[in-house]
C-alpha cells in the first residue's frame, strides 16, 4: 500500500510529463484524440471548444467534466479552479467572472503552474493568477472565493476530506462549488486500483458515488446536487494492461461502474448555532 506522498509524487512526476510535452505530442498520446487508447488520461473528456473563453494551447484534454458551465459564475465573482493545470477552465471562468472579478487556479505541479502563467501572459488577463500549492493544504485565506470549480483533480489526492475541509474554509459564507470527478459503484478489481497510472488517470484513485456525496454532506455542505453524470467506459487495449481476459469479461458482465459526475454544493450563509437551550436539549 503507497502513502499519501507516494500517491502524489506519481501524480506529480506524470502530470509534470504532460506539460512538458507539446500539444500534438500529448495529444497523440492520449486516446481521447485518436483512435489509440494507450493511455488513460483523457478517456473522460468532454468537448470545451463552444465555451467561451476557450484557449486551444491550455486544453491539455485531461478533465471528466464541465464544472464550469454549471458553476453559476457571475461578473465580480472570485473563483478558484482546484487543480489548474494549463489553465483552460481558469480562462473560461474568467470569460464568466469579466474584468471585475478574479481567478486563482490552484496545482501542486511546477511545470503545470509555469505552463498555465505562460498562457495567461499571451493572452494579456492581469486579473487571473496560478499558484503552486496543495489542494488539501491551499495557499488562500478563508472566507476568500465566491464559487469554486475544479475538474477531474479531488481523485487525484488520497485525502479527499481534507480537500473538501479546505474548500469549505475558503469558500466565502453562502459561496458554492461546481466540481466534476470520477466515482464507483460497486468496487473495482484489486489491479485496477494498485495500478499507478490508472491513480493518476483518475480511476483507481475513485471513491463510491454514495461516500462521496456523504463527504461532501458530512463537511457542512448544504443543497448538494449532482449537476451530470454521464458513465466512463475503459478501452479493452488499456484494460488489458491490467487484467487478463476473463478478468476483463467479468468486469464488463459485473454491476461495476465507473462514472463521471459534476457536483453542485453550497457552504451555508450562516453556521448552524449549538443548541443549547431547554427546548432542544435533552
């Protein structure tokens, strides 16, 4: 069993290849552009090129979702996109937010980091910023974000309630999330979830749908809604790299499923008061 910076140490040494790799070179690498499914990081993709303030050279195409379409972003806003990467959900929040609000993108992977400021340089935004930092541990001061967004990353961090802790100090009272991960149900082969890639594509590092949504309730969240799902099918070229052919077949013929959701939730406006009086205590 791998620590917790085991576990981070592989995301970061393989997300770090990423970006440095050029955008056909990752591309070309990667299945959701081509007819090879060699590797598994960007099986999940959803299209973002309609959005506006899409940014070609920020899509590195490694997301499950769309959190910020669903996010309910307005001008003034100050929003923070966990797990940056280049950049491309950050600029598009940004097209949301306009000139009047701010964007704090947020990755724990230097070249991620110095790949999505580059980016924000060429495109000429002073109101967008990326730091470097741990999303369970974030370099921001409480009560500081309107909304926050963040697509396909919580999977990436072994502790998954101290991110949603974290984002519940920084969220502002009566601030929300719009976030899109991947989940289970039913439990995944015991291959599937010790394989390093398969963690830092987002799969093996997966918890089930029904204890997610309990986390998020369970850290304080109110009006906790799944904004879409839509199910993740792994290509038999990359499941073979794990499982032999009747392991294949019995996952395929078993109730075993991987999906991506986009979560909705929001920190309450007012803390809930202790009772203490005689009308509630017993």
């Amino acid at each position: 069993m791998k620590t917790e910076e085991e576990l981070k140490e592989i995301v970061k040494q393989k997300y770090s290849e990423i970006a440095l790799q050029d955008k056909d070179s990752n591309a070309s690498s990667c299945c959701g552009a081509s007819a090879c499914s060699t590797e598994v990081y960007n099986i999940m993709t959803d299209d973002y090129t309609d959005l506006e303030g899409y940014n070609a050279d920020a899509d590195l195409g490694l997301g499950c979702g769309l959190p910020t379409q669903f996010a309910k972003i307005k001008p003034g806003d100050i929003v923070i996109d966990l797990g940056s990467g280049a950049g491309n959900d950050a600029f598009i929040a940004r097209s949301e937010t306009g000139e009047t609000g701010k964007v704090l993108g947020i990755d724990f992977t230097p070249a991620m980091v110095d790949k999505a400021r580059v980016n924000a340089d060429k495109l000429g935004y002073h109101n967008v910023e990326f730091r470097q930092g741990d999303i369970d541990d974030m370099p921001v001061s409480a009560n500081f974000a309107d909304v926050i967004v963040s697509n396909c990353v919580l999977n990436l961090v072994p502790n998954k309630d101290a991110v949603l802790k974290e984002i519940f100090r920084v969220l502002k009272p009566g601030g929300h999330f719009s976030i899109s991960d991947i989940v289970l149900v039913g439990e995944l082969p015991a291959a599937l979830r010790e394989a390093a890639e398969m963690y830092a594509g987002c799969v093996s590092g997966a918890i089930q749908r029904d204890a997610y949504l309990d986390m998020i309730s369970g850290n304080g969240f109110a009006n906790v809604v799944i904004q879409k799902e839509k199910s993740i099918v792994i290509p038999d070229d990359i499941l073979k790299n794990y499982l032999d052919a009747e392991g294949i077949k019995t996952l395929r013929a078993g109730t075993t499923g991987i999906f991506s959701v986009t979560v909705f939730a929001e920190r309450p406006s007012k803390e809930a008061a202790a009772c203490c009086g005689p009308e509630c205590c017993s």
